[in-house]
C-alpha cells in the first residue's frame, strides 16, 4: 500500500495532532486497513500494567478531541476510498484502556455516525482489557453497541485463568474475580471475540494449572455466553520492560489452541472458532 494511505505504527502518527488520534495500518487479525482511534494522544492511561505492553512512555502537548477525531477519520475513510483500499475495520485502541477516557461514549457515537455515513462495510471494533465492565454506565453502553444494530466488534483481553497468572501478566489493582464476574454476565448478553496473550512471564510459561484453569473458563464463557471467537496471540512487537516479557515458540501456542479446540468439542461449543496469532 502507497499513497495517500499511511500505514505503520502509531509511534509514526504522534508528531501531529490528527495522526495521532487517527491513524491507518495494516492489521494482521483484520486482514487489510483497519483505522484505529488513539483517545490517548497525549500519554498512556491504562487500568492494566502488562509487562508485554508495547506503548513506550511518551508525553505529548496534545489534546484529544472529539472534533478533531471526525475530521481525521472522515479525511481517512476518503483517502482509503481515493486508493481503492477497502476500510475493514474502524479500531478504538491507542496508547490505554478506551473505555477509561472522558470522551469514549461520545467518540464511539461519532465514529458510528461516521462510520454508517462513510464506511457502512467497516466493523466498528473495541479492543478492550474488560474493566469498564465494572462500571455500570459502561456495561450498558457496550451491552447496546455490541448487541444492538450497531454492531460492535469488542475484543476483550483475557489472559489469565487464576488470580497468580493474572497478576503476573497485567499487574492491575482491578480485582481479578470481579473482572471474571463481570465479563461472565457481559458474554450471555452480547457477543465477543476473547483475545488471550500468550507469552513467558521472567522466562517462564503458565503453570500448567493456569493453562488448565484458562481453558475451563474460556470453554465455560463459550458454552454460556455469545463467544465469536477465541484469540490467541504472542509477543510479535518490542516493548518497554523487554525481556521481562518474552515471545513462546509458535508451536506453543499450537499446542495450547488444540487442548483448547479439544475441550470446546467436548463441552459441544466447537463452532467457536480458535485462531493463533504467533
Ligand atoms: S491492557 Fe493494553 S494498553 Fe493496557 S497495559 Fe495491557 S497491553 Fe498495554
């Protein structure tokens, strides 16, 4: 891809203000241009603290803005159009947990109008750690995007099956059991993609009764809940705190996503589909 289209990491869109709350790439689990929603553009704010994040620290003087956020999707819907690239997917993701931001229901609403108007093929996405779930406001709002006409795409990180993998992998002050119990009730009223890391934590892999415990839950969510997918992904980028974090051999994760298919079929659930990402 060429052009008018920018497409590479966002830490190439951050010296101007509309590149860095919009920005094009070319995402691997989209297949083809998704456009992503940066509604941290002037540092990281998260309610995880993943050793494998890839979000350098930074500070920039620039100020999210809804308007400014309309302006750059519209103007990279266009170029996408004037390339004859089709838009796959509209992203909010970017430098922290979306849901955390002042502005995330109003910028989710204009990215639906925009994306409607503009883009009616692209699936709007939410690429989320799950803790907005424990706010009501939130639960509601997501419940109705995602399970309304709207349509919304939430990929939702779950990484660990036991309170011990879930501090070491992301490290949050959310309790882990509240988290679990929220995204529980969240799965039986709109559907979701899980989306699952799998990397070695100080060189070493989940205990075996962590990858147990992991593949009980999922397969219990899928059995109960709206699951369309299950993710499986390793650590394909640098991050800050590498190598505290590092990538498994492919054949890992293979490995862990057939135990995973196995227990699926078991539990009668095996149209969910199990996809890695090494
Ligand atoms: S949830 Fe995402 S943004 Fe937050 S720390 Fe983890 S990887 Fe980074």
């Amino acid at each position: 891809m060429s052009g008018a289209i920018k497409i590479g990491p966002v830490e190439n869109h951050r010296g101007r203000e509309e590149g860095a709350i919009v920005y094009p790439v070319y995402s691997r689990r989209s297949k083809g241009l998704s456009v992503g929603i940066n509604l941290f553009p002037d540092r990281k704010v998260c309610s995880f603290d993943c050793p494998y994040c890839e979000v350098f620290p930074f500070a920039q003087d620039i100020v999210f803005s809804v308007e400014v956020m309309e302006r750059a999707l519209k103007a990279a819907i266009a170029n996408a159009h004037a390339e004859n690239i089709p838009v796959r997917d509209i992203c909010f993701s970017g430098n922290g947990e979306p849901t955390m931001s002042p502005h995330f229901a109003t910028a989710l609403e204009a990215a639906l109008r925009i994306r409607d108007e503009h883009a009616p093929d692209a699936t709007l996405v939410l690429i989320t750690n799950g803790t907005g779930l424990l706010n009501d406001r939130t639960f509601d709002l997501l419940r109705c995007f995602a399970a309304g006409p709207a349509a919304l795409a939430i990929w939702l990180k779950l990484d660990a099956g036991t309170p011990d993998w879930y501090a070491a992998m992301d490290r949050s002050a959310v309790p882990y059991d509240a988290l679990t119990a929220r995204i529980r009730q969240f799965v039986t009223l709109a559907p979701v993609t899980i989306q699952t890391m799998l990397c070695a934590i100080d060189g070493k892999e989940a205990p075996p009764e962590e990858a147990a415990a992991w593949e009980y839950l999922v397969t219990e969510l899928a059995a109960a809940g709206k699951i369309r997918s299950i993710q499986l992904y390793g650590k394909a980028r640098p991050a800050p705190e590498d190598p505290l974090a590092a990538a498994l051999p492919a054949s890992y994760l293979e490995h862990r996503a057939a135990s995973l298919r196995t227990a699926l079929d078991e539990a009668n659930s095996n149209t969910v589909p199990v996809e890695v990402y090494p």
